[in-house]
C-alpha cells in the first residue's frame, strides 16, 4: 500500500472512514430494496450488524464481493489445488454440496458472506451451530458478523480488519470499491 492510494485506503483512515458511514447510517436508516424480494436477507443483515456493533454498510459490501448476493455460493479449492466458485439454484443443492465438501475435507467458504470452512468447524464446535445451518441467509449473516467484529477488535479499524476476515490484502480495495458503489464519500474515485 503506497502513498499514491486516496487516505480511505489507507490503514490509518479506515476509522474516519468507518466512523462516517455509521454516522450517516444512524441518520439515513437502513436501505432496503422492496423491488428485489430476494434481498429479504437485509434485514438479518443490520440486526447482526448492529447486533454485534460493525457497521452494516461495510458488512453489506462484504456480502456484495463475497457473494453478489446470493445466498447458496461457494468458493472452494478442488482436489488439484486450483480455487473454483459455484453458484447452486436452491438449499437442497447447496446442502448436498456442503457435505460433499465436508467430506472430501476441502477448504471452502459458504453462503452469502463465504463463511470460512474453518470458521464453521470453530462455529459447530464452540456455538453447536451446524454447518448446514451457515446456508440459511440470516445464520450466515450472523456469524459473518462475528467474525468481522473479532477481526475489528484485533485490528481496530483499520483495513488489517477487512483483510483478516478474507485472510488477504488483495481483498481490500474490492471492499472499498464496493463500499464507494454502496456509500458514495470523499476519497472514493470518480466514474
């Protein structure tokens, strides 16, 4: 991360960044989309956020490159090494993947914010929460949140936080990017 990036990039300013967009959210409310049903997730969404005290708008373009959305996707590294994605139609294809994935013991990310296989393992053992539950839009949302409020609490607010919860600095300005289409302010580039 040079010094040509705009300060929101920057580490040291995530927490204006941050800060600001609570601020505005506390004022505006939460945005909902009534044309999209398939968007019902979002109010799980904000009730997680708030729930465990990280921003929604900054949870919300997490799930927006994560997953575009959609509820039943998977990222997952195949037997030969090579990362792979599948967007599945339905739950009962998804459950049916997970488990195949489980078995085959491959590491994998699920659902609408790509929980970690490995955080799912910590969640099924330290919450009881199975695995299969993490394709349930709101459970999903709900542990998304907690793993992005452990990260923020292990790196304040700063991006480390935004790259912990993927586990890479290359996921930082996909987040950003989403965060300027989701929340326009200053910093964000132009067109």
């Amino acid at each position: 991360m040079g010094e040509w990036m705009p300060c929101a990039l920057r580490y040291s300013c995530l927490r204006v960044f941050i800060l600001g967009i609570v601020l505005h959210l506390s004022l505006a409310g939460p945005v909902y989309s009534a044309s999209n049903d398939s968007r019902e997730w979002e109010v799980c969404l904000a009730i997680s956020a708030k729930k465990v005290g990280v921003p929604a708008t900054l949870l919300h373009s997490i799930v927006d490159v994560e997953s575009n959305g959609h509820p039943w996707t998977f990222g997952f590294r195949k037997e030969n090494g090579q990362w792979a994605s599948r967007y599945l139609d339905d739950r009962q294809t998804a459950e049916k993947f997970l488990r195949y994935l489980w078995k085959a013991q491959l590491y994998f990310d699920a659902g609408l914010a790509q929980i970690s296989s490995q955080n799912l393992e910590r969640f099924w053992r330290t919450k009881g929460i199975s695995p299969l539950d993490a394709l349930e839009p709101c459970t999903n949302l709900q542990l998304a949140a907690i793993v992005l409020g452990e990260q923020i609490k292990k790196h304040g607010y700063t991006w480390g936080a935004i790259a912990g919860y993927n586990g890479s600095v290359k996921y930082i300005p996909r987040v950003w990017k989403a965060l300027c289409q989701r929340q326009p302010m200053a910093g964000c580039p132009r067109g």
